[in-house]
C-alpha cells in the first residue's frame, strides 16, 4: 500500500500522520506526492507508523512518479520489455 492510499483509507491528515513519524506536515505532502526523496530510516518510520500497511514497495512505487516507461515492441527482437527509468 502506497502512503497517499493509507492516509486516504484511513481518514488521517498529513500533519497527524507527520507527528507520528517526526515529519512535518509538508514533508508527508511531498512524499505523499513523490516529490521528496526519504532515507531508510524515514521508511522505516513510515511503515511502522502505519502498523505494516504501508510497504516499502508503496514507497518505491510512490516516489515513482517521475519514472517513464520504456516499452520495447516485440518486433525488436527483444520478445516485447517494459522497463521503468527513474529521472532525477
């Protein structure tokens, strides 16, 4: 489960969900958002805060946001791939 869906099921603010896991209000924003980068220890606030709910893949899959997808076509002779490259 991603952060924006946690706080979104469960009906909780990012300035509430910040005060749990030592983060202001707008950090929460942007990560919610995947415009903030987090270190492991971050994460791991963040999952426990969530008791499990939010995984580290939510994260990731968060912060993807600014990852473009690469498709190959079959024809290439590559079989067809979907690859993700994060910009930075």
């Amino acid at each position: 489960m991603t952060l924006d869906d946690y706080l979104t099921s469960e009906d909780i603010t990012a300035a509430d969900f910040g005060g749990r896991v030592g983060l202001s209000e707008a950090s929460i924003s942007r990560i919610r958002k995947g415009e903030q980068n987090i270190t492991r220890d971050v994460m791991r606030r963040i999952i426990a805060a969530s008791g499990g709910k939010i995984s580290a893949e939510g994260l990731v899959l968060q912060h993807s946001v600014a990852a473009s997808l690469i498709v190959t076509p079959p024809s290439s002779g590559k079989g067809g791939e979907i690859s993700a490259r994060v910009s930075a």
